[in-house]
C-alpha cells in the first residue's frame, strides 16, 4: 500500500520518475492535479464540439445538418461530458493541487487512491463515448436520463452509459474521500477550522455532497440496469412501478449535485477578489455558514425540478419556498464579495475579471432560478429554454468562469511562469461577450414558449435563435485562446515571483513558483 | 506518522460507510416513495379497496365522475368504458363497466393500472371491484366486459365536483413468459 509516509519519504530523494510511468503511477498531488486538470480541458472542448454542432443546427429552423435523434445524443452526451467530465473533474484537480498547498499538508491523505480516482475516469468516458459509435447510436434521453426513456425506449448503448456512471461515481466518491481525509487530518499546527481558506472550506462541504449523493445516482442507474436487463418495474408502471419515481430519486441526488458544481466556484472567487482588491474577504465567518446552509437546503428543494408532474398543492408550496430560501445564503455571498471589493485598490487582472463576470452573471443566473422557483409560473417555464439559459448562466458564466478564474489565478504558481496577461484578457472578453450572446436570448425564445431538447422551432424563433448561435461560435472558438495561453504560459518563461500577485494571502503563495515536487515536508506553523 | 495513518483509516471507513448507507438509502427512497403516497393519497394511486362500510348517502350534491381508458404503448387491445362520464350521489356504490377486445391471434394477459384525478380525491374513492384487481386474460378474438363497482365517501372535500378515473392498460404477456421461464414472479406488488 502506498501510505502517506511512503510516499513522502520515498519521492522525497528522488523527484518525480520520467517517462509515461510518471503518470500512470504518481502518487503525487500535484501530478494528479495536473492530469484531472488536463482530462478536464479535453473534456470540455469535447463536450464544447458537441454543444457547437446543436448550435449548428439551430441556426436555421428546419433540420438541415442532423437527424433528430442525433441531435439528441448530442445534447445528451454535451450535458454528461460537461457535468462529469468537465466541470467536476476540473474542481478536483483544483482541490489536488491546491487544498495541500494551502493547509500546509505535504500530500493528499490517501495518495494511491488518489491515482486511482483519477485514472477510473479516462475508462469511464471512453465508455462513454464509444457509444456514440455503436448501432442503435449513444444515449438519446437527455443527460437526465428520465425513465422510461432511458429504460423501455433507450438504445442498447444504455448499459454502457450506466456503468460509465458507475465509474464515475467511485471515481468521485473516493476524490471526496481523500479530500476530507486531508482537510481534516493533515492540516497544518495551528490551522483551526475557522482559518481555513474558504476554498478549502467549500471544497471540504462539496466532498460531503458527494458521499451523500453519488451513491444516490449509482442507485438510480443500478435500478435501470435491473429494470432493463432483470425483469424488475422500478420505473415500470406495468410491473407496478412509476416512472415519477425516476425523477424523485434521480433529482434526490440531482439537486445536490448542481450545489456540487457551484459551491467550489464561491469558494474559487472568495480567493480572487480579496487578492485584487487587497483588503481581506468580508464576513469570512457567514460565508463559511451561508455554504453549510446551502448545502443543507440542497437535499429538501429537489421536486422543484418536477413541479408539472402533478404534485399536490402542499407539495408545490412547501418545494417553492425551500427553493426560494437558498436566495438568503447565496445573497449572503453576492453581498460579501461585493462589500469585500467596497473601497479596495482594485486592480483587473484576468482572474480578477473573470472572478466579477462570474459575481454578475452568476446573480442573472440565480434571479432566473428564483423565477422558476415560482410554482404557478414554472409551468409556463418548464421544459423550455428559459430553463436551457438559466442553468447555462449558473454553470457557463458561473462554473466555468470560476475554473478559468482559478486557472488563470493559480498557472504562475503551477509553471513558474507569468501568462501573457494581454492574451489572458482578450480571452476574457471574448468569452465574456460570447457568453451573454449565446445564453441571453434563450431567456427570450424561452418565455415565448420554446421547448429545449427539440432540433427544429417555431419560424418566430428564428432570428434569436441565429443569434444564440454566432455567440455559441465566438464562444467556442474562444476556448482554444485558454489552450494557447496554458501551453505559452509553460513553455515560455516568464519567471514570477513566489507571492505572484501582490495582494495574494495564504501558505500557497509562501512556497516557490513553480511549487516544488514536494511542498510542506515539514508543516509550516500558522499563527 | 503510524497514528496519522490510524486516523485515516478510522475517517475513512466511517465515510465508505457513509456512501454506502446512501446507496442503500436510494434503493430506501422505493418504499419510502410508496408508504408516502399511500399515507397521504398523493400520486391518484387508489388506496381504498374492498368491501365499503355503510355510508350516509349525501342527496344534496352529485358528483361528475369521468371515465378514460388509456392504452399503453404497443397495446393493441380496443379499450373503452361503456360511459365515458356519470353522476352519482357520494355514498351511493356506483356500477360501470369497460370493454375489452383482443384482435391479436394470440393469448395476452394485461393488467390495467388506475389514476385518479385530482389525487386529492383519491383517498375518497373506494373501489369495492375492479377488473384492475386481477390481470385480465383474452383468447384470441374474445372481448369482455370488465365491471367496476365503486363507491365515493360523502367526506369528500366540497370542492371536488368532478373526478376523473383513468385506466391505463398494459400488456403483460411477455414480462408473464419471462417471469415463468426464470421460474419466479418477477413483479412487485401492485398498488391499486
């Protein structure tokens, strides 16, 4: 077994190995942090590809490129690829890299397992994607996955999408593992929970969704496996089951697992404003309480995804309300940010700009929220667009922009080297218009009545939609300036300073640039 | 170092423990779901069955009472009931039928699931029998008319007028054949 210890001692004298061994057998953190942060990137321009090609589609009304149901695959596999394979693992190779860093621990708790969290999820997706090219075509029933189209009506490529699923899972419930070993166990002397930095702090409370909820989701798709390959009617109303009881169990897990991909982007941007704004975060203590409370609201709002399905009244009310609870945590934050920004000597570097294109665009997003929350009008909402460009706003501009936010935050520490800041921006500002022209009108089409998931539309949704897509293709298009400054940013040398950025504040900004292969052999003492 | 170690490995089964309890606790959310909706009525599932207590028959009100049938998805049976609406009084035991008819050349057995609507009212009709009790078998060519006898309790709340009873038929022959072949009934228990 390879211990903490071993690891340690053994890596300590020796550096890193060379070749591909180095890979596939680190135990590292930061190796690992690099990999899941470099699997993460394929992923999204993947999943990106996919997103442009519905977007392709959808310019003109008709069907001129696709046939429906490949066009349903696309959205489905766009939406798992980006959930999965994109946005989480790109948290978790940010907590490998820097949750060690920052509480002075000298490696993840449980470093084999580390590794082995992290190599589970190329085979997953290859999986996953292989089934794209298999007769009957990729899963077709969107990345929700409601029963019974994903049982009695899905393609035969659903067995390989469950266990995909299945992989995954482990995958991120061992990462959740290791992730509250560490904070918990391996935190340096003097580092209390209440110094905890809040990304660490968020990180430590996504790790506890994970376990709650994962396992969840494995349930789910191991009630479909048995519904379509063992003859039992979990979801089949024939046997006596209910195809209502999918969405139940399956936004059970569903409704955590958006706070999953949200709440380590607050803990990203909790780091980047007070850093560019050089004064320290406002209210530390009520965001570390506002992310506990969120997560808790979590587990009982997650019918607000099926207010149409014929809930009772009391029902209805009771899932409204809980909903439009959570905006008191999260206003909490939006306040905080905003009052930590309050008088500070500003400065608007690249992570400093997509940190504030994420306080603003991530609060659009939360406002459409609170108007789906709304019972009686969600049935004019549900299953259209309005929808499509609300959890759009939350995860693009809100999610995604954190990562970049975080990437562009913390590159210098990982390679030494400065990225070029002017590409940096012009990748910013790209993204930043691309973005609001991509997702802004889908409010509009969306109110009008625009079912999403469907390759053709109305004609009356036509010059919108056009829109929606030059923005998707400026957006998408982008991306490959984050590929260029990521690989300039390594190879050309630019040396930065240890601190990096001047108002920079944490154990992270003590060690060298680039980190050293082993950081904290010794636990530094935190006063 | 060894007592770090000590402590992870305690964290650690506590959490594998932990994701384990959930992955139970999803399967857990079946019956839950199930005595949820018993207790409270919700999702139209018709909980009251058998024979009716005597009522108070209400003459001040009459209630409209929708029959549909539904057919599911490949279903090839004609379904219908021989009134698609009628008014009676609550406490009265109402009687009614639905129609069946297998064009097939084949033996099939299906078995009809009902919903009532709104689920509010789905505690207050009680069926006393219904043909959804049993699966329904027809030879080739044969039709059938399959009764119903119900009765809606005069506590129903004053502002439910109309209730809609829908069935929905499913063909059950070869989930039948694969339940035989692996020698063991392989459904749940139905919830009428």
């Amino acid at each position: 077994m390879g211990t903490l210890e071993q690891t340690v001692e053994t890596e300590e004298h020796h550096g890193p190995a060379r070749g591909i061994t180095r890979w596939l057998y680190t135990t590292n953190h930061k190796d690992i942090g690099t990999m899941y942060l470099w699997f993460s990137l394929i992923m999204f321009l993947l999943g990106g590809c996919m997103a442009l090609s519905i977007r392709a589609e959808l310019f003109q009304p008709g069907l001129q490129l696709m046939a429906p149901n490949f066009f349903n695959q696309m959205t489905t596999m766009h939406g798992l690829i980006m959930v999965f394979g994109a946005v989480m693992p790109a948290f978790v190779g940010l907590a490998n890299w820097m949750v060690p860093l920052m509480i002075g621990a000298p490696d993840m708790a449980l470093p084999r397992m580390n590794n082995w969290s992290f190599w589970i999820l190329p085979f997953a997706f290859s999986m996953m994607v292989s089934t794209l090219f298999m007769e009957g075509g990729a899963p077709n029933f969107g990345w929700t996955f409601y029963a019974p189209l994903s049982t009695t009506y899905a393609p035969p490529s659903v067995t390989f999408f469950i266990f995909a699923v299945h992989m995954m899972g482990i995958s991120s419930i061992m990462g959740a593992i290791n992730i509250i070993a560490t904070i918990l166990n391996l935190r340096a002397p003097g580092m209390t929970m209440m110094k905890l930095p809040l990304f660490v702090w968020t990180w430590l409370i996504t790790a506890f969704l994970l376990i709650a909820v994962m396992p969840v989701l494995a349930g789910v798709v191991t009630m479909m496996l048995m519904d379509i390959h063992f003859g039992t009617s979990f979801f089949n109303a024939a046997g006596g089951g209910d195809p209502v009881l999918f969405q139940h169990v399956f936004w059970f897990f569903g409704h955590p697992e958006v706070y999953i991909m949200i709440l380590p982007a607050f803990g990203i941007v909790s780091q980047i404003i007070p850093t560019f704004a050089r004064k320290k975060l406002f209210g530390y203590a009520s965001m570390v309480y506002a992310t506990a409370s969120i997560a808790f609201l979590s587990f009982i709002v997650w019918a607000h995804h099926m207010f149409t399905v014929g809930m009772p009244l009391a029902g209805e009310l009771f899932f409204m309300f809980s909903t439009m609870l959570i905006a008191v945590p999260t206003g909490v934050k939006v306040f905080n940010w905003v009052a930590t920004m309050f008088r500070g000597s500003m400065t608007f570097e690249t992570p400093m700009l997509f940190a504030l294109a994420f306080v603003v665009l991530f609060t659009i997003g939360g406002f459409s929220g609170l108007m789906l929350a709304i019972a009686p009008a969600d049935f004019q909402y549900h299953d259209t667009y309005f929808v499509v460009a609300h959890f759009h706003y939350v995860l693009v501009p809100g999610a995604v922009f954190s990562i970049m936010a975080g990437v562009y935050y913390w590159l210098p520490k990982w390679t030494g080297n400065m990225y070029h800041e002017g590409m940096g921006k012009l990748h910013f500002w790209l993204s930043f218009i691309g973005v609001n022209i991509t997702f802004f009108p889908m409010h509009f089409v969306g109110l009008a009545g625009m079912p999403r998931r469907i390759p053709d539309y109305a004609l009356q949704f036509a010059d919108f939609n056009a829109v929606a897509s030059v923005g998707a293709f400026i957006f998408g298009l982008s991306q490959l300036l984050l590929v260029y400054n990521v690989i300039q940013c390594i190879r050309v040398k630019r040396h930065t300073t240890a601190q990096v950025w001047e108002g920079a504040e944490g154990l992270e900004w003590t060690v060298p640039s680039p980190a050293p292969y082993h950081t904290f052999a010794q636990p530094p003492l935190v006063k | 170092m060894a007592q770090l170690q000590n402590e992870n490995i305690k964290l650690v089964r506590k959490l594998v423990l932990g994701s384990m309890l959930m992955f139970g606790f999803g399967f857990a959310l079946v019956p839950l779901y199930d005595v949820f909706c018993d207790i409270t009525g919700l999702n139209g599932k018709v909980t009251r069955t058998g024979a009716a207590e005597p009522m108070q028959v209400d003459r001040s009100r009459e209630i409209n009472l929708q029959l549909i049938a539904v057919n599911n998805e490949a279903m090839p049976w004609q379904f219908e009931p021989i009134t698609a609406a009628m008014t009676i009084h609550p406490g009265l035991t109402g009687q009614t039928a639905f129609l069946a008819y297998n064009p097939t050349g084949q033996n099939m057995v299906a078995q009809a699931v009902p919903s009532v609507a709104p689920a509010e009212a789905a505690e207050y009709l009680q069926k006393i029998n219904c043909f959804c009790f049993e699966r329904q078998t027809l030879e080739p060519g044969q039709s059938r008319e399959m009764p119903l006898l119900f009765v809606i309790d005069p506590e129903l709340p004053e502002h439910i007028t109309t209730i809609t009873l829908s069935y929905t038929l499913f063909d059950i022959t070869p989930q039948l054949q694969a339940s035989y072949r692996n020698g063991q009934p392989s459904m749940r228990r139905f919830m009428l």
